[in-house]
C-alpha cells in the first residue's frame, strides 16, 4: 500500500528548516518526477522558465525559486496548479495528490 505524505499539513516545518526529513525528501522527489513530466517543457528543468513558451506566450515568467513565487501559500500553489492563473491553464491529469507533491518539489527550487 502506497503512503500518502500531506505536505500541506507540513508545510510550515519544511518552509522552515534547511534539512529535508525522509519523508518530505520522498515527497519532493516524487513531486520532481510529476513536474518532469507535467511542467517542465513550460517552467524549465531548473524552473527558470523556457524563454520560448513566454515569447510566444507574451508573458514574463517568475522564476519558480524566486522570493516572489516562494513566498506564496502552498495552498496557493496548489491552486495555480490545478485551476491555472493568467495565461497559465490548470496542469490536466494532475491529481491532488500529485499537487501537493509538486509544491514540495518547489520549495526545493528556493534560491
């Protein structure tokens, strides 16, 4: 039976700590092979944005590791992820779960 890790319950204690526990380790890890495959091709392996997709989109895309994106919610970012924002249109087939995943992974992207 696979375990369900709730970031968002946790949140607070990874924000403020510099080391990873085990289990938030997993969870990011597994919320870095979600954005691999989900976000990637948009927000950039290092989440520094494809400079491509904002050309032709018109946009200015915020580093994903900046102080401006980081300072957001997690619940924030679960939203943007799976109902979208701007331009941005909400991530298909990313379940909950997988959201919750993702914001760990992006916490780990903090600069």
């Amino acid at each position: 039976m696979k375990r369900s890790f709730n970031f968002l319950a946790c949140g607070a204690l990874f924000c403020s700590t510099a080391i990873l526990t085990p289990a938030a380790a997993a969870v990011a890890k597994e919320g870095e092979a979600v954005y691999a495959t989900k976000c990637k091709s948009c927000h950039g392996a290092d989440g520094s944005g494809n400079p491509a997709i904002a050309k032709m989109m018109n946009v200015t895309m915020k580093p994903l590791g900046s102080a401006e994106v980081q300072a957001k919610s997690d619940a924030d970012l679960k939203t943007v992820i799976t109902a979208g924002t701007g331009k941005m249109k909400p991530v298909a087939g990313v379940s909950a779960g997988d959201a919750d995943n993702i914001v760990a992974y992006l916490r780990t992207l903090k600069k």
